[in-house]
C-alpha cells in the first residue's frame, strides 16, 4: 500500500465484520488509524484489531448498537476525542431486515430505518463537527436501491435508496468545507449474509455483467479511494461496485 492515509483518522460502523471489516483492514493499510464499531460479535471485532495493530497500525473496536441514537453519537465523539481528530467516517453498519411487503410490520420498519437511515444522518452530523477540510464521509448502499430483482426487498430497498438523497444533498452542503460525501452501492458480496456459494448464489451471479461475486476486498479498494487524496474531486457520487448489476 502507499500509505495515502497516514496521519488520517478513520471510523467505521459495522467494523467487525464481512465488508466494514475489509475496509477497516484496507484503510488501515492505506495509513489510517481505525475505529471500528460492533454490536454483538467483541471476538470478530477484536481479531480486526489485532490483525491492524500487528501490521504496525493503530486501532480500537468501540461497542455500540447503530439504532440507539444517542449511544452511536457518544460513540463518534468519544473516538474524536481518543485519536484527537476525526477525518473518515464510513456509514456500514446495516439492518437487512427481508419479507412480504405485507408480511413487514412497524418493528421491522422502525429497526430498518433506524440503522440504515437515522444512523448514517447522525453519525455524519457528529462526525462533520470534528472534522476539518479534507474530510471523507463515505455512505455504503447496496446495489438493490437501483435494481431490486427478488421479492420481500421493500424495505431494504427503500432504506438504502434513502441514503442516495443524503449523499447529494450533503455533498452540496459540505462543499464549501473541502468535506466530499460519496455513496458506494456493492453489488452481490461474498459475506456471511450471502455467500457466494448459498442457495441463490447461481441465479444472483447471471444477474452480473462478471458473472460472479465481489469480494469483500473489492467494496473496500472503493472506499479507500473516495477516501485518499484521489477522490478529492468526486462528492454526491453514487460508485456502483456490483460487477454489472445495474446495467
């Protein structure tokens, strides 16, 4: 790696595991000391840590649930506060709550919207008040807000295309502070959540342009770059990592 984030300060929700996982390793090989967050799996998150601090970099897992609001605020402020500045914020943490429309209650919405929408909102305005020019606030979709496929997506299709409106519309917004806002959408992963060899996995790689599954790896080499020095330019950006799903 080139170090492009040396001195940088990266948090990012959902840490401990499959894709935030991956991005806290690559971000912390790019340089970046790394917050990551969890909610229920300390081993997983610890083990991330491990491997960044035994590669020579900085790193702490910070238990906190993404819906609880004013938990996930204090959670912001307190690594601001430990690492002494805060540069990055990844927005991972997700709910991926699926079923019949009708099938889909109050609870399921109000979980859904909770972590994939308030969460993001409240992580960035906590994170933009630590943060100077330069800035990265980097929102992980998924590829079903542009193209849901499969019935009983409603509502994790509805959650995610929100975070399309918040990433244009604060792109505008922290533009004059030099703070980019960009969107990854990942196609099809290979995750625990949906591995590349589970029941659907054969009609879900004919959906693709590549015919298979990204990696972890693959959604984490995007974010690092929207987050290093070569994304400067790009912000309100939606970067589509689904090997041709959408196409």
């Amino acid at each position: 790696m080139n170090n492009t984030l040396d001195g940088k300060v990266a948090l990012v929700t959902g840490g401990g595991r499959g894709i935030g996982a991956a991005v806290a390793l690559r971000l912390a090989a790019e340089g970046a000391a790394v917050a990551l967050t969890f909610q229920q799996d300390q081993r997983r998150a610890d083990e991330i840590v491990e491997q960044i601090v035994a590669s020579g970099g900085r790193a702490v897992a910070v238990r906190v649930d993404s819906a609880d609001a004013t938990a996930l605020v204090a959670a912001v402020d307190r690594v601001a506060d430990s690492f002494g500045r805060l540069d990055i914020l990844v927005n991972n943490a997700g709910a991926f709550l699926l079923g019949p429309f009708g099938a889909l209650g109050v609870a399921e919405f109000e979980q859904t919207v909770a972590v994939n929408v308030r969460a993001p909102f409240l992580a960035t305005q906590a994170a933009v008040r630590h943060m100077a020019a330069g800035g990265r606030i980097i929102n992980i979709g998924s590829n079903v807000a542009e193209r849901a496929v499969f019935p009983g997506f409603s509502l994790y299709a509805m959650s995610k295309t929100a975070l399309i409106g918040l990433t244009k519309a604060l792109g505008r917004e922290l533009g004059p502070r030099a703070i980019t806002v960009n969107l990854v959408n990942p196609g099809p992963t290979d995750t625990d959540l949906n591995p590349a060899d589970g029941p659907n996995a054969s009609a879900v790689n004919g959906l693709t342009a590549l015919g298979h599954y990204a990696e972890p790896a693959d959604i984490a080499a995007a974010v690092a770059f929207l987050a290093g020095a070569d994304g400067r330019y790009i912000t309100g950006a939606t970067v589509n990592v689904d090997g041709g799903f959408t196409i």
